[in-house]
C-alpha cells in the first residue's frame, strides 16, 4: 500500500548549511529554511542565507528514512521590500 501525505516533513527538523551569512541585521541560520516561515526577504523576515560558496550546500536530518517525491524550494529576495 502507498500512502501519500501532502506534509512538510522537514518542519523545524535539525538542520545545517556550510556556513552562514552575518551582517549587521544578524544571523541567517540554516534553521530559518525549515521554520515554517513564508517570508523571502532577507531584511524583513529571518531566511537561511551563506556566505559565498563554489559548492552551497544545506542539509535536514528528517530523523527516520522516508521516500520523499518532492521538493520545494524558494529563492529569497533581497529587494528591499516586505513580503
């Protein structure tokens, strides 16, 4: 039997990134990712950012195996205005 559940399953899950981008607005932690967060903006609302990479990577530990189908994921935006 298949079951298929529609559910974020990385929701607040530990999670790491190679490095992470500080400025003077603060620290762009990997765990803003998979906080539940829906803003993009950089200035406006905490969002998981590196620093420059030639090989950017960031990890979720879903802590069981699971057969994932599908990814989401959302660029941010760093315009200036609020999302």
């Amino acid at each position: 039997m298949n079951a298929r559940l529609d559910v974020n399953v990385a929701l607040n899950r530990p999670s790491n990134q190679v490095s992470t981008w500080n400025d003077v607005n603060g620290n762009y932690n990997a765990m803003y990712a998979n906080d539940g967060g829906h803003g993009t903006d950089m200035f406006y609302g905490p969002c998981a950012h590196t620093n420059v990479e030639t090989n950017p990577w960031w990890a979720v530990d879903l802590g069981v195996a699971l057969c994932v189908t599908g990814v989401k994921f959302t660029n941010r935006d760093s315009s200036g205005k609020p999302t």
